[in-house]
C-alpha cells in the first residue's frame, strides 16, 4: 500500500532519522483526511446519479387531445372538458371486429384489474378512466355498446365505452389522435375497418403523453406505470 510505504523507517537510523519518520507521519494526516473526504464525496455524487438514473422519467407531451362530444353506454354524454382532471387510457374498436378488438378489449379489461387491484393495496384509487371509441358508430349505438361492455367491464373502475358522430371520426381519431383507421373491402374476409393496435395515455390537463403497442408486455407494464405516475400528480 503507499501510505504503508511512505510511513516506513530504514533499520539503524539515528534519533535524528528517528524524527523524520514522525514528521512525515504527521504531514501525512491531512492527506488522509483529504483522500476519506474525496471518497465520501465521490460516494455521495455516484449515489445521486443512480437516484437520477432509477427515477422513472415522466413520457413527453405529444400532442393535445381533441375536442368532442359524445355518448357513452348509458347514453350520459362525454366531451374532453368533462374528463378534465383525469388520466385516460384510450383505444379504438368497434363491436363487430372479429380480431384486433376482442384483444384490445381483453387488455383494456386486465388494465382495469390491474388498476383496480394496486388501488386496493394502496388505500386510495387513482383519477384513471379507460375510453373506448367505437370506430363504427351507426351500428354501435348505447345498446351495442352496453351489451359489449358487460362482456369486458368488471365495473371496477371507470371504463367508458364512446360512440360520436360518422362524419367526426376523421377529425377526431386521425387527426387528433393521431391512429389511423380506414374502412375495408369485407369481401376480403377482413374486418369491416381496419385500424392501429394502440393505446393512447392523455394526462388530466388533455395532453397525450404516449402510444403503446398491444403485444409488447412490457410496454403494457410501462403504461400502466405511467398511467399510475401522472395520476398520482393530479392528487397533489
């Protein structure tokens, strides 16, 4: 070891050799002193840079929801002002799909338990609401609607199944949203619309914070994380 090194006296040394030895051992203390200081700072800069590096960045804002106006399974209307001050999970679907919705139904449903679950274990529920917007909807009217939602909705939580006007779709879904969708030959043997496999996170304030692709169980994990994050600040 150096300090063992420098610290060290020569075998028959004289008193005055005898000497040396201390004063370098007494100039040798504030070097020591200085090194343990270095080190615990240097500690304490790695800690925080680890604390940095675990904390969970909050997703970036992409875009703003857009304005609408429509019904949900009850028939109650929903506009983007009356969501205000919750965080949403939304899709797209429609009540015929003989695919792509039936998964995106049946993991919007586990959202919900999820949710629910760590609620309970939390002792509070966060403001978290699942929307649904049927793609179709001239076929999928309050009823349709309420019927499918009995089949994917445990009630535990808020999910809203949405139906608007045809002619606002457009407007709403692709360019507000931003997931695209077009009607298909059904001749093909496909569904009558086809449409992205995404989940949509909005903020309480209407801003969308990330898209997540269904098939991928880790973004679905990070969703949920990220849904419970921005939730959380709206409690504060």
């Amino acid at each position: 070891m150096p300090n063992e090194v420098l610290c060290s006296t020569s075998p028959g040394s004289s008193s005055a050799g005898d000497g040396a030895p201390a004063r370098r051992r007494g100039r040798l203390r504030p070097v020591r002193i200085g090194l343990w200081v270095s080190a615990l700072a240097g500690l304490a800069v790695f800690g925080a840079v680890s604390r940095a590096r675990e904390a969970p960045a909050s997703p970036p804002v992409l875009g703003e929801m857009p304005a609408f106006s429509m019904t949900d399974q009850d028939g109650r209307p929903v506009t983007r002002e009356s969501l205000r001050g919750q965080t949403l999970i939304v899709d797209f679907f429609y009540a015929s799909c003989p695919v792509s919705c039936p998964r995106l139904s049946a993991q919007m449903a586990a959202f919900q338990e999820r949710l629910a679950q760590r609620g309970e274990a939390r002792g509070q529920a966060l403001p978290i609401h699942l929307i649904s917007i049927t793609l179709d909807p001239e076929n999928d009217t309050p009823d349709v609607l309420r019927s499918y939602a009995a089949r994917y909705s445990s009630g535990r939580g808020a999910w809203s199944f949405l139906s608007g006007r045809s002619e606002e779709l457009n407007r709403v879904v692709v360019k507000g949203f931003k997931v695209r969708f077009e009607r298909a030959d059904p001749s093909a043997g496909l569904g009558a619309i086809m449409h992205g496999e995404w989940f949509v996170l909005v903020d309480g304030q209407g801003r969308i914070r990330g898209y997540y692709q269904i098939g991928d169980e880790e973004r679905m994990n990070e969703l949920v994380r990220d849904a419970e994050r921005l939730a959380s600040k709206e409690l504060t």
